[in-house]
C-alpha cells in the first residue's frame, strides 16, 4: 500500500494522546488503524504476579518494540496481522491476539515511541503532545485506579520510582524528533483542526 500515511504520536503518560486518536477516529472512521506500543509489552509467564509489579513499564526495554516494527511494515503492505493483548490488572501480555487490518492511515501511539530511530523513521508526520506534568499524573492516577483496578499508594510509588525518571530520561528528548507539538493533545481544537486538515490533504494525493 503505497499509499498509506503512518501517523505518530507520543506524549507522556497522561497527556492527552487518547482523546485525540479518539477524535482522529471519528474523523477518518474506517481510513484509520491504531496500533498502541502498549500492545507491545513483554511477556513474562515466568515471573510471578509480584515480582511483575516492581518491572520498569516505561523503559524501552520493556517493549518488543521489534515486533510492532514489523507489524507496522506488514499493515503497509496491505496484509493484516495478529497483534498482542496486554493485560494491565495481571501486568502481562496473554494468550488472545487481535486481527488488524490495513487502513489508509495507521496511527503509532506510545510514549516511547520516538525513542526508537527505526520506529520514528516509519512515521510520515510525528506528532508529541505536550501536557504539564501536574495534568498528565491527575490523569494517569484516575485511568489506573478506574480502569485497570491499582491502588493509589502504588500508582504514586510507581509515578515516582519509574514513570517521572524513564519521562526524564526517554520521552522528553524524544520531543526533538516530532514534526508538529500540540499542547493539550485532543483538547487543542486548533491543532486538532490543522492535523485532520493535514490528513485530508495527504489522502487527496496518495
């Protein structure tokens, strides 16, 4: 498919990247395909339950980033694939697999996404949601206490221990390689605008 357009977004933890694929969604409907880096984590069926819980999720390492890769390569070329299910109340991946199929646009979302030359490089527009970091933990904070069942003290250390020092250290550089920066992510209109304007115009000519 040569004419397929690969969207990247990234963003730290919280900041926004969901309501603006969500939107991205709406707009493009069945044009668009959402591959998560999330997706993409490790399996670990040899380390216990608690010992799962103290891994470093935000480091690149923890990802088989290789896989997506190939993946993302696959969905260009117009064939669908079998990607991965994550399990976040059990932290890891399990048996089941999802059928995706090629679209017009595929859309990367993570937040170590840019970390990876080759990964960034499949990207034709890469864009970084900007968040304030205050905004980005109240967020993150709600989504694993109603949505993946953690406790709040856990939430806290781990922010604390692992997501703040991995934000340091991997996803804000990664702000360099992004074509476009919105602050606010899906809450932007105005970028929001620009960005569907731009994809419109990239299918038109494809």
């Amino acid at each position: 498919m040569k004419d397929t357009i690969i969207i990247g977004i990234a963003g730290g933890t919280g900041c926004g990247k969901s309501t603006l694929i969500n939107k991205i969604k709406d707009e493009f409907n069945d044009e668009i395909t959402i591959l998560s880096h999330d997706f993409y984590y490790k399996q670990h069926n040899d380390i216990p339950f608690e010992e799962r819980k103290k891994i470093n999720y935000d480091h690149p390492n923890a990802f088989d980033t290789d896989i997506m890769i190939q993946h993302i390569k696959e969905l260009a070329e117009g064939h669908t694939i079998e990607r991965p299910v994550y399990d976040f109340t059990i932290h890891n991946r399990i048996d089941e697999t999802v059928t995706v199929y090629p679209a017009k646009v595929i859309v990367v979302e993570g937040i170590l996404i840019f970390e990876n030359e080759e990964l960034r490089n499949l990207c034709d527009i890469k864009v970084f949601i900007d968040t304030d970091a205050d905004v980005r933990i109240i967020r993150r904070i709600l989504r694993d206490v109603q949505e993946r069942g953690r406790m709040l003290d856990n939430i806290v250390d781990q922010y604390l221990t692992t997501v703040k020092p991995m934000h340091e250290m991997f996803v804000e550089p990664s702000k360099k390689y992004a074509d476009i920066i919105i602050p606010e992510g899906g809450f932007n209109q105005v970028a929001l605008e620009m960005l569907t304007w731009r994809i419109h115009a990239l299918l038109r000519n494809s």
